[in-house]
C-alpha cells in the first residue's frame, strides 16, 4: 500500500514540471507571435495615414492662394467639381481671363479638353499688360487673343513635382517652367498659387501673362 502510494506521488511530482514548461512555451510563443504581429502593424503605414499624405500631397500652395474664396463655387472645393473655364468663372481672381476666354470661343474647348495644365494669369496679370497690346489681341479674338490664351494651357495633368522643365502649349509654343517645392517661375511671371484642381485640368496661378514671342 505504501509502496503504491510513493509510486503515484513520484508520478505526479515528475508530470508537474512538464505540465509547466509545456505551458510555459505555450505563453512565450504566443507572446512572441503577439510581439512579432505588434511590430508588422506599427511598421506598415494604415490606409487612413496613406490617405492623408494623399491630401497633403495635393494641396494648393503658394501666397497667392490667399485672394481664392474659402468656400462656395469659387473655393478650392467648389472649383474641383467643375470643369477648368467653368471653375475659373467662379473665382474672382480670374475674371478677366474668363472675359478673354469667352471672347476667344474657348470655354466649351477648355470644358470637354481631357487632363489639361492651365497657367491663369491674376486680373492684376492682365492689368500689368500694355494697354495696346491688350486691347490688339482683344480686338483680333479668333487670331491673337487665341494664341496668348493658348500659349497658357498644356496637354496632361502637371503635378508640382513634374512642373519644371520645357513644355509645349497648345499654341504650338514652348514656355519653360523653373523651379522646385513651392517655389516656381513660368518665364517672367511667377506661381503664386499652384496645384489648383479641376474636374479636368489642374491649375497654377500666375502674376503675369505669358505673351508667345512674335
């Protein structure tokens, strides 16, 4: 009887360590996998930080973009939902380019044209220009005044980071775009408010008139 007794407490004795350590490796690698799943999480960027850098990547910039309504269809938001001579027609910075396109018959070929770069130059753009060569290209809408506003658009969606080096216009023209950042110059006239987007072009407001050579 006792020898039976001394047999099972051995038994036990000798099954309780195992018990532990079978528990104990149990933990640990569940710890571990836990740990290793932790670090796989924090490393890999979320879709929502993805998103955001998104947003910020393609934000107007510039002091310029200042003078644009903060709300309504003349705000960056509203203007994003219509096409390029329809947006422009809501913002008031752009008013005497939207005479000038409407005089030259080119809203309709801005609005349907697909994936465009436009350079807007500011009323105070226009305001700067001789008045006879203004009122020359105003006066000839079909022959001059297209060519200066045309010498403003480019084909594709220039984004800031493509934006500098040689472009051809739809004037048949190549203007010449420097710079980097935020900080860009088309010719003699300079980027005050940048990546402006439209339902179909993208947009960089200028503070001068880009004039074709003659």
């Amino acid at each position: 009887m006792n020898r039976t007794r001394r047999s099972a407490v051995a038994a036990i004795a000798l099954s309780f360590p195992l018990a532990l350590a079978a528990c104990g490796g149990n933990a640990e690698s569940s710890e571990t996998g836990s740990m290793a799943s932790s670090s796989s999480s924090s490393s890999a960027p979320s879709s929502s930080t993805t998103e955001a850098m998104g947003d910020m990547a393609a934000k107007p910039f510039g002091a310029g973009c200042a003078a644009v309504p903060a709300d309504g269809k003349g705000s960056f938001a509203g203007m994003a939902t219509d096409p390029v001579a329809t947006a422009a027609s809501n913002n008031p910075v752009l008013s005497t380019l939207v005479t000038a396109v409407g005089k030259a018959g080119l809203a309709d070929t801005l609005n349907t044209a697909k994936d465009i770069t436009v350079f807007a130059p500011t009323n105070d753009a226009f305001a700067a220009v001789p008045k006879a060569t203004l009122d020359g290209a105003m006066a000839d809408p079909k022959g001059l005044l297209t060519k200066v506003l045309t010498n403003h658009v480019v084909q594709g969606r220039l984004s800031p980071d493509q934006l500098a080096g040689d472009h051809k216009t739809l004037a048949g023209t190549t203007i010449t775009v420097e710079g980097s950042g935020e900080n860009f110059t088309v010719g003699k006239a300079k980027v005050v408010c940048g990546n402006v987007q439209t339902a179909n072009a993208t947009v960089y407001i200028i503070d001068g008139v880009l004039l074709p050579a003659q």
